[in-house]
C-alpha cells in the first residue's frame, strides 16, 4: 500500500488532521489500533476554542457543531460558597467557546471520512514504524494474523500519550518534561439538565468540582479524587452527594441527579516532549503533549498542531519545506503556554494535602484578586478562550 501521509491513530488529532490533507489534496491512510465504537466510546473533552471550530469548518465538518454546539460567553468560579461570573466575552472583545462533546467531534470526522470514500484502517494490530530517518518511512501492522505495509512521504503520530510513534524514537532524540499531579479526576456523564447554564469550576476544601455539560439535557460533571481510588468504589449516589457538598447552597438545591451513562478516572498529568518532529515522523496532540483537563486545553491543542502539519504538508507539496522545518517550534511556543496556563488553573482550583493550610490561604487570596481585577479576569479568560493562532 502507498500513501503520500500515513496517519496512526483515529483520534480527534489523527481523523482532523486527515480531513485537512484530504482538503488540500494529500491522500493520508489511517491505522488505528482500536474499533471505531471503541473511539467514540471514550468520553473525554467538552470545550472548544474558536480557533478549533475553524479548523472543523475548514476540514468541511462543522455543519452539526453549529446546530447542536452550545456556546458559552462566560464561565462561573465558586469559592467560599458563592459563585463569581468570569464574563469571556466582555473581557476578551467579543469572544466565546464552544461546548461541543469530542464524541461528537469524532463522529463528524468519521462520517465525513466515510463520506468522501477515505480508508481508515482499524484494529490495526503490532502497528511499527520504520525508516522515518530517511525520505522512505515505512509503517507495518497486522490484521487478521497478516503483516501489512504502507509506504509513505511522512508519517504523523497523532497516537496519544501511549502510542507507539514516540516510543520508536531513539531515546537519546527527544526531551521529556513531566509533572503528575497527586489525584485524580472521577467523570460521570448523566442525561440530565446542566444545574447552570455555564459550566462551574469549583475550589471546595473538599476538593475541585467542575459542572459541565454537552447539550441542554446531557450533564458532565468531575470530582477531585485520590489517584488510587476506583471506580467501582463510587456509587451514583455517593458521586451525587460529593458532588452537592463542593457546591453553593443554589447549585446544590437545584441539582438534577439521575443515573450514571459513564463514569471513569482520570489521572491528571503535564508532559511536552521536545522537539515534534523526528526526520519524516511528526508528533501531534497527546502523543507530544499532556495537559491536566481544569483549562480544557487538550483536544485545542491537538487541533492546533494539525492545523500547522497540515499546512506545512499542503506547502511542502507545493515546493516549501519551511513549513516542516518550523513546525515543532511552532507547535511548542503555543503548547508551553497551554501547559503554563493548564497548571496555573490547575494548582488555584484542586486541594494539594502537602501545601496544607498556606497553600489554601494563598489559593483563597487569589481567587479573591482574580475575580475583583479586571486585570487578572482578563488573564484567564484570554487563556480560556484561547490565545490566537500565529503563524
Ligand atoms: P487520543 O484521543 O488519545 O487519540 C489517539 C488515538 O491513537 C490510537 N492509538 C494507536 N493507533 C495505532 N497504533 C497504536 N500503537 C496506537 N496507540 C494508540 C488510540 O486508540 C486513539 O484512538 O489523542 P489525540 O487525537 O491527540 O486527541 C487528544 C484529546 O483526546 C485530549 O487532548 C483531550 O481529550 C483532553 N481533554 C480535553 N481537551 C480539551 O481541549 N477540552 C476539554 O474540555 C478536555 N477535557 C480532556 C478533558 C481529557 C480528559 N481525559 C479523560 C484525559 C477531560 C478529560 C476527563
Ligand atoms: C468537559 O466537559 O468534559 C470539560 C469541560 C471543561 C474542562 C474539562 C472538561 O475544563
């Protein structure tokens, strides 16, 4: 088999970045390890940053998202048990987010795939790659016990933080910086109505809640929780109950509960590995970068980094290599500022036991500063919304 890009993974980083080639006449193969119902499965992301939502119009595949998308001018902090409104769109100039589930992202690329006759190759098992040292990369899998082989120009590892496109590069050719964070997330997903029109980030001294949602009667809501807790361990009610008493009194009474569809833990994480791009092997999304959820970061930044591989790919063909030779400088000056902006909201909003009583009057003076400055107000809904994309 021969393509010009071979993509590994089907996530949102690898079916986007697919869409874009397929726009700008690159033909791309994609080879993911799972079934497609195993992807869509996966219930992760909510928040889309303007410059993601361009980057689906742009691949064709935002029709839905502008009909069923919610969008969102403003996000509420609660703390010593009031809520404080951060008004994104009055302090950024107009902008907004988009809530929009990355299921349903993930369902528009498949679909327009499957649409346009696109080969996406799943339950590729064994996946390697190969040769992406020299101009002839090469990727092989199994299926169905036979060995199978594309051939390519490039080949973009959009395989997620345990894929196998970063662990094939040699060790001494790549930079890892990492910091783990001592608890986890507990995510359940309930067909309720949201308890507010905008999504909650709650600091409770019993721990960060987030109230989230992904459409008028589909709620998403998270629990600080303890890294080695477990699932099993959490009955609906009691998710419901720890839910309530990290709320204000008005979001406690007036939350609709009702049973779990999904609930799962999430660790919580920030890792970059530097440089993205190893000869012909160009890393994107989580298979270079991790961020913890609190700034709604990861998916935006998965997009973004296709965006510029796309364009660098379309330019390439066209005669440039400027483009490739600058995408992971690109990509890393945006990506820092997301890890910066992820791990500030991050460590203001969670309970850390080791900063015990200091660290939650430094957090509670903050909050304070944060939602009475106009100043710092701007700082975060700047980063919210997402900062620009440059070129
Ligand atoms: P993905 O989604 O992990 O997809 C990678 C794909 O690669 C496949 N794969 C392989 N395929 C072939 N061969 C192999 N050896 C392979 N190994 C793996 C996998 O099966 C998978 O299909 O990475 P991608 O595409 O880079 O997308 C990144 C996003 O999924 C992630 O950053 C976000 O979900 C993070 N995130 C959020 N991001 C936001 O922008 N806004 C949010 O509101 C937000 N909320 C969240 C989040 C992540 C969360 N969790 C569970 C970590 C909330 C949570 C709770
Ligand atoms: C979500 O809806 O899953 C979500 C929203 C905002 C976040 C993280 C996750 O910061």
């Amino acid at each position: 088999m021969r393509a010009q890009v071979a993509i590994i993974g089907a996530g949102p980083a690898g079916l986007l970045l697919g869409a874009l080639l397929h726009r700008a006449g690159i033909d791309a193969l994609i080879v993911e390890q799972r079934s497609a119902d195993h992807v869509l499965g996966r219930i992760r992301a909510g928040v889309l940053e303007q410059t993601t939502v361009d980057l689906l119009d742009a691949a064709g595949v935002g029709e839905r998202m502008h009909r069923e998308g919610l969008l969102h001018d403003g996000i509420e902090l609660c703390f010593g048990g009031t809520r404080h409104r951060i008004d994104l769109k009055t302090l950024t100039g107009g902008k907004h987010v988009m809530v929009y589930g990355q299921t349903e992202v993930t369902r528009d690329l498949m679909h327009a795939r499957d649409a346009a006759g696109l080969k996406t190759i799943y339950e590729a098992e064994h996946v390697s790659l190969h040769d992406f040292d020299g101009a002839h990369p090469r990727v092989r899998y199994q299926q169905a016990g036979a060995t199978h082989e594309i051939e390519c120009d490039f080949i973009a590892g959009c395989d997620g933080f345990h894929g196998v496109s970063r662990a094939s590069v040699p060790a001494g050719a790549i930079q890892v910086h990492e910091k783990v964070y001592p608890f986890g997330w507990l995510g359940l997903l309930s067909e309720t109505p949201p308890v507010s029109p905008e999504l909650i980030y709650s600091n409770h001294e019993r721990g960060f809640a987030l109230c989230s949602m992904r459409s008028l009667h589909r709620s998403r809501y998270y629990l600080q929780c303890p890294i080695d807790d477990k699932v099993e361990a959490w009955s609906d009610e009691a998710f419901w109950a720890e839910l309530r008493r990290r709320l204000d009194r008005e979001a406690a009474e007036s939350l609709v509960t009702g049973p779990s569809l999904e609930k799962s833990i999430a660790p919580l994480r920030s890792f970059v590995a530097e440089p993205m791009r190893f000869g012909r092997l160009f890393l994107a999304g989580d298979a270079a970068h991790i961020v913890p959820p609190t700034g709604a970061k990861g998916l935006n930044l998965a997009a973004s980094d296709v965006g510029y591989l796309s364009r660098a790919l379309a330019a390439f063909y066209a005669g440039s290599e400027e483009g490739l030779n600058h995408y992971s400088e690109r990509c890393l000056r945006r990506v820092w500022k997301a890890v910066r902006f992820s791990w500030w909201f991050t460590s203001l909003m969670h309970r850390f036991p080791e900063t015990g009583v200091f660290g939650q009057k430094l957090q509670a003076a903050e909050l304070d500063y944060l939602v009475h400055s106009t100043a710092a107000s701007t700082v975060l809904a700047e980063n919210y919304v997402g900062l620009p994309l440059r070129d």
